[in-house]
C-alpha cells in the first residue's frame, strides 16, 4: 500500500483500505495531513489531525474518510528550492542556510562572481 492509494481511498473512492495491522503501519499520518493541507476544503480537517496527533492511525484515517467529500484532488508536493548562490556563499565562508540568505542579501552580483571564481577548479560539471 503506498501514498497514493490511501489519497485516493480518502480523496475520490471512499473505500476502507486500513483492513489489517500491517496496512495501519504503513500509514504515515503527518504525510497524509501534508498532502491534504495544499487544498482549501481540506486544509482545516488537516489542521485538525495535526492538533490532535496523539489519536489511532486508524482513528484519523476514517475522520478523513467519514468527513472529506469526494472529489479528485492532485497536487505536486512543494520542496525547498536549491539555490546555487546560497551553496557557494556557504561553501566560501562556511555559513549555515540563515546565515547565507543574509548574507546573499548584502552582497552585490560582482562579489557573487568574484566568490564563483575563486571556488572554481575547473574541470567538467555533471
């Protein structure tokens, strides 16, 4: 049983698929939550799962089934975006994340560049 089959389970078929044990073990709560939190008639239910962790698997996996309508629901799931800048600020003065972001916002075009070629060693990029 993956992801996907128990969105589609909560999202459009309405089937209970948590049947045995096992299946309740593969059921990750705080993912099902994420994925229902990019849709706004969805998002509250997910904030209410969140608040009310300490509950059964299987207990929060039929509030959804019970309370969500049905309806297709698709979204892509967002990640943090890599910014190459940020690596190399970080890399050149050994920063964490925050530190680098700051950072990147005081410093010029020219002094990212001058930062590019001194770290360069040449070679091809894969």
């Amino acid at each position: 049983m993956n992801l996907s089959e128990i969105l589609n389970s909560i999202n459009y078929s309405k089937k209970d698929i948590l049947t045995d044990p096992q299946q309740e073990k593969e059921y990750v709560p705080f993912v099902v939550n994420r994925c229902l939190s990019y849709f706004p008639d969805t998002i509250l239910h997910a904030n209410e799962m969140n608040r009310l962790n300490s509950l059964d698997k299987k207990v929060q996996y039929e509030y959804y089934l019970k309370s969500i309508r049905s309806r297709k629901r698709f979204s892509k799931w967002l990640k943090k975006e890599s910014d190459d800048d940020i690596d190399i600020i970080k890399k050149y003065y050994g920063y964490s994340d925050k530190r680098a972001r700051e950072a990147l916002r005081i410093l010029t075009k020219e002094e990212i560049k001058s930062i590019k070629k001194e770290l360069d060693i040449g070679g091809s990029r894969k």
